[in-house]
C-alpha cells in the first residue's frame, strides 16, 4: 500500500508541478486549468490512501507471508454471475440513444434502470 | 484472502449463453473484451482495404469522397477506441488476478458493466452508417467546427459522440478496478515490487486512464451541448473557441497514444523474457520508465497543435522530446535480456522481435515530428500517417499478436500451431512495412492525408500501388491467423499448464484455469514465483 500511496502522491507533486511551470512559461490558461484539475484529482485519491493505509495490514506486503498464515475464520465467496451489469448497459444504451434520436427512448431507459435498483433493493431484503 | 478461499468447493461452472452475459468472472469478461476487440479489428480491417484498394491507382472511383471520408472516421476511431486499448483491457482482466494470485478482479460487476457499456457504445458509433447521412466524417479527433452541426449535419456524429461517451466511462471503470485489484488483492508475499512487469504496465496505463479520460468525456459532453442544446463552447462567432477543442481533445488524445502502448510494452516485456530464459533485464527501471512516460506524456497534448500558432512549441517540443530517455531505457532493458540469453524463436518472440523493429521505426519518426521546424513540414500528411502507423500498427498490433499466440494456451487449454504462425508472422511483417514505409516517402513528396485520390504525377502512384499490395499481404496474414485458430481447434493438442516455462504465476494453476482460479497458490519470495518452486524441488540448480 505504501507503494501505491507513493505513486498516486509522486503523480499529484509531479503535475503540479508542471502545472506551475507551464504557467510560467506558456500563460495559458487552458493548459494549466487542465494540468491544475489532475494535479486536484490525484491529491484527492492520495488523500484518500493516507487514511486507507492507516487502516490496511496487507499479508501482500509481507515479505515471507504464506497463504496459510493469511487464512482466518472468514471464507470469502465471490459473485460470478449477476444480470445486473447487462441490464445497465443496455438501459444506458436506451438513454444515449433516446438523447441523440427519440427522448422516449430515454425516457424508457431511465425506468429500465429505476426497476432494476427497484429489484435489487426487494432482492436485497 | 485466504486458503479457504482460493479452494473453497464452487457448484460446476456453467457454459450457456445466458451464463456468458450474466458473467462477472473476469477470465470470462476478459475472453469476451478481447473477441469484440478482434471482431471490431475485422471490421476496422476491411475499412482500410477499401482505402487503401481507392488509392492503389490515381483517380480511382471505387469510393466517393463523402463515403471515403466515413470510411477513415470509422476506421480510426475504431482502431484506437474499439480495438487497441480495449484489447489490452481485456488481456489485463484476464492476466490481473492471476499474475498477482487473486480469486478474481476487485469489482466483478463493476467489471461486467464496463464491458457491456463499451460493447454497446462501440455497437452505437458503428450504427451511425446506418443513418440517412451516413457514419461520422469528421476524422477520429473530429475537431470543431469540422464536427459542429453546420457542417457534419447528419446524425452519424452524434452516435459517434454518445458511443465514445459510453466507451470513455467504461474505461475509467475499468482502470479503476486495475489499480484497486493490483493494490489490494495481490495473494500473500506479492508485494508491490514482486509484481509482474505487465501488471506494472496495466497500473501505470490506468493511472494515465484516470487523468486523460475525464477531458475526453468532457469534450464530447462539451460537443454534444453545442450541437444539440444550442451551446457555443466551440464556436468563435459566438465568442468560444475552436482552439480549446483541441485543447481538451489532445489532453486526452496523446496521453491515449500511451494507454495504446504500455500496455503492449508489458506484453513484450513478458514475451522476451520468457524466450530469452532470463529475468526481465533492470526490473526497477522497466516500472519506473513506465510512470516516467506516463507522467510526461501529460504534458506534451499540445504538440498536436504546433502549427495553430496558439501554442507554446519550445515547452511542448522539449517535453515530447524527454519521453525518447525512458523509452530507451525500456529498449536497451529488452536488449539486454535477451543478451546472452537462450533465445527460441517461437510465434510470439518473432512478433514480439517484430515490434521492436517497428516501434523503433516508429519512435524515431516520433521524435522527428516532436521538432517543431520539422513537423511544420510534416503536419497532416503521409508523414505523420506512417509515424503513427509503426507506432500503433507496427507496435500494439504485433504485441497483440505476440500476446494471443503466448497465452493462448492458458485460456483454451490448447496452443495456436507454430508453422502457420510463423508464416503468419513473416506475411504481416513483410505486409506491414510495404504498407507502411513508402507512406513516409508519400508525406515528404507532399501527399495530404485523409484525401481520396493524388495527382499521377511523380513517384506518388507507385509508392501508393506498393502500398496496397503490402495491404493485402496483411490482409492474407490475417485470414491465415484465422485458418490457424480452425485448425488448431480441431486439434486441440493439450498444452499443459506452463508449455512455455514461464516464471510468472498465472502459469501455476491449471490451463485454463478453474473459476476461483487457483487450487493452490505455490510461495512467493520473488518476481518469478515459479523459479522459487524448481529451485525449491532442485536445490542444486540455484545460482550460487
């Protein structure tokens, strides 16, 4: 994690400061609000993984960490199938769509979605 | 994560095609980006016939200027949105979790809704040929007012728009799921820098994901507005400005040049070391090039711009200039792996050679048109079309190819035949450079780009008449690539887990894999895992 932390806080310093010096160099405007937001952008994620690693003890960033020493009481299982991503692309679909030919088709892709958060919520209880 | 985990009892895995679009297992996610991507290259393909078949004599008539015009648009943006970058996304879902011994991806559904977006999205900027006044023609950078609704008036520009809209969020989900599964759920004893170099490259092509994609999505939500809701962000009359298209485009637009490379530069990376029998020569030094050029390349957008006047060339051209330094290092690293070493000329090492020759063709032509003085010269024409075609074409194609004839084995259980491919490889190495060389003899003669014909005069109609024959050896390179996946198929010669002796992990589990994707993960005390087991079960072939 420390690594990563390095490399999202490096990618902020490091656009910032291009940032800065193609202000002074160039004065435009555009770049430099382009160049300003991503240094922004990767400040907030750097941010965000100082207080993520407080709080993370990866058996990955051990050294001579075994499988066997990470396994605990807990069994994770993992989603393999879910018609939830299909539903979602095909609803978005009807929304782009609906914007650039029929807004009715909008209009049904934002239900599509409306009833699957519906589903999800029942199925969830 | 733990034991328990990786060899939990899981009901039998099911194949049927409502089990496929209701997957979230990423090898499953990761076979089907990677078949949309080459069916889209068929696609892409047979476009760049059709030019290339327009342009083998002057004057021809095969294709009107108006269709010639959709014809590149669609090829363009579908080679670099719809084929190279989603390619390797497809191969990293696949490698990710298995490279760093994880059960599966951070976000499985997160996972399958980006691929269904970008399917859907591409399947949308496609669809616009259907429309009365056909595809997009604006280009694939489809600059304003080029692409404003006075002059692309059709409605072909505006499925180009809300497509790339779809593929540009699919994208930043999915590079999100990159970092968060190469960060959190590396197996026990894989830490950051026991990575293997093509995770490292997936890592530093998604943090280029994350700050180049929002300014894509922006700037298609920008042109949306103008041509639709009556918006006039690009438009000077009314006091926006076209400049600032551009901006926000080659914001984008160069750092996407590398999210088209890195990636392959990781494949390459695995390729040459696993031929050559040695570890990746300067392993610190290959991870750091990669953020290196990552970091650079977002500052040089506006070297693309050069000849608007509008920008500042010195900075620009001094930064483009900088990328070359860890490029090299990256090359002289692949050299000196393969020094010395035990090299066996198999399919994937002869095209993984092959994009080396290429890219460096293309890398130098690069640093060419990076000088300002130069690129005044060569600013749209046939120039910049080969620079970027031995780039992109000669590079990521290759390793593309390198990458399928290499893990081929692991995702079916059975490898692709080794004679076919060999010939394959040699027609589409032969094919591509006829193709593509004389196109920079074209651009210093001073043929313009995107045009739909050239005056007979000159050396012009046999340079392009070279040119479309090596189109069709490609071509031929293709089809026999085809042919040697139906006869391979027939075969189904088993291919073990490890028929290449590679020392990443994905080669510890089965081929292919099973859902959970590892029965049993071995130790891990080094980049090469699968050394530290021969050594463990041969002690005596440990280098003193």
């Amino acid at each position: 994690m420390k690594t990563g932390l390095m490399l999202f806080v490096s990618s902020a310093v490091f656009s910032a400061t291009i940032a800065l010096v193609y202000w002074l160099v160039a004065h435009d405007p555009a770049g430099t609000m382009l160049l300003g937001f991503m240094s922004a952008a990767l400040t907030v994620v750097a941010l965000y993984m100082v207080f993520a690693e407080r709080d993370a003890d990866l058996y990955a960033d051990k050294k001579k960490a075994t499988p066997a020493e990470a396994a605990g009481e807990h069994v994770g299982t993992y989603v393999t199938h879910s018609p939830a991503p299909f539903w979602i692309g095909v609803s978005l679909t009807g929304v782009v769509l609906g914007l650039v030919v029929a807004p009715a088709a909008a209009g049904l892709g934002i239900v599509a979605l409306f009833l699957l958060g519906a589903l999800m919520i029942v199925r969830s209880r | 994560m733990s034991a328990a985990v990786l060899d939990r009892v899981t009901p039998p895995e099911r194949h049927d095609i409502l089990s496929w679009i209701t997957t979230t297992d990423h090898k499953r996610i990761g076979v089907l980006y990677m078949g949309t991507t080459l069916l889209f290259m068929a696609v892409a393909g047979l476009l760049a016939m059709a030019m290339r078949t327009q342009l083998a004599v002057p004057g021809a008539t095969l294709l009107p200027p108006h269709e010639y015009n959709e014809i590149f648009t669609l090829h363009g943006t579908a080679m670099i949105f719809l084929v190279i970058a989603p390619f390797a996304l497809g191969l990293a879902n696949y490698l990710i979790p298995l490279q760093i011994g994880a059960p599966d991806m951070a976000f499985p559904r997160l996972n399958a809704t980006s691929y269904w977006l970008f399917l859907f999205g591409g399947l949308i900027v496609f669809a616009g040929a259907a429309t009365n006044e056909g595809a997009a023609s604006a280009g694939w950078t489809s600059y304003a007012p080029l692409s404003d609704i006075t002059i692309s008036t059709g409605l072909g520009q505006d499925f180009w728009i809300v497509g790339l809209a779809m593929v540009s969020v699919a994208s930043i989900m999915t590079a999100i799921n990159f970092v968060t599964t190469a960060f959190i759920h590396r197996a026990p004893g894989m830490t950051m820098w026991r990575l293997p170099i093509f995770t490292w490259e997936m890592i530093a092509t998604a943090l280029l994901i994350f700050m180049a994609f929002p300014s894509l999505t922006a700037t298609l939500l920008l042109l949306f507005v103008d041509r639709r809701l009556g918006g006039h962000v690009f438009d000077p009359a009314f006091g926006g400005s076209a400049i600032l298209y551009q901006h926000l485009f080659w914001f984008f637009g160069h750092p996407e040049v590398y999210v088209l490379i890195l990636p392959y530069f990781g494949i390459v990376s695995e390729v040459v070391s696993t031929f050559s029998g040695r570890p990746v020569f300067g392993y610190t030094g290959m991870v750091l090039s990669a953020f290196a050029i990552a970091g650079l390349s977002m500052g040089v957008w506006a070297h693309h711009m050069f000849t608007t006047g509008a920008v500042n060339n010195p900075f620009f051209s001094l930064v483009s200039f900088l990328i070359a330094v860890p490029t090299g290092i990256k090359f002289f690293n692949w050299i000196c792996t393969m020094w010395g070493g035990a090299i066996r000329y198999t399919t994937p090492m002869l095209y993984a050679l092959g994009f080396l020759m290429n890219f460096l063709l293309g890398g130098v032509t690069g640093v060419m048109v990076a000088s300002p003085p130069l690129d005044f010269h060569a600013q749209d024409s046939y120039f910049v079309v080969a620079h970027f075609h031995y780039t992109i074409g000669g590079g990521s194609f290759f390793a593309l190819f390198a990458a399928l004839y290499y893990w081929w084995p692991k995702v079916y259980g059975w490898r692709l035949g080794e004679g076919l491919g060999k010939i394959g490889f040699w027609l589409t190495f032969v094919g591509f450079n006829m193709t593509f060389l004389p196109m920079f003899f074209m651009g210093v003669f001073g043929m313009p780009r995107r045009v739909f014909t050239y005056p007979a005069t000159g050396a012009l109609p046999a340079l392009n008449a070279v040119a479309t024959v090596g189109a069709y050896l490609l071509l031929l390179g293709g089809i026999l690539f085809v042919v040697n996946v139906v006869v391979s198929a027939r075969r189904r010669e088993p291919a073990g887990d490890n028929p290449w002796q590679g020392y990443t992990l994905e080669w510890a589990t089965s081929s292919p894999p099973p859902e959970h994707n590892f029965h049993e993960l071995p130790p891990i005390r080094s980049a090469r895992p699968l050394r530290g087991v021969e050594y463990a079960k041969a002690p005596e072939a440990r280098p003193t």
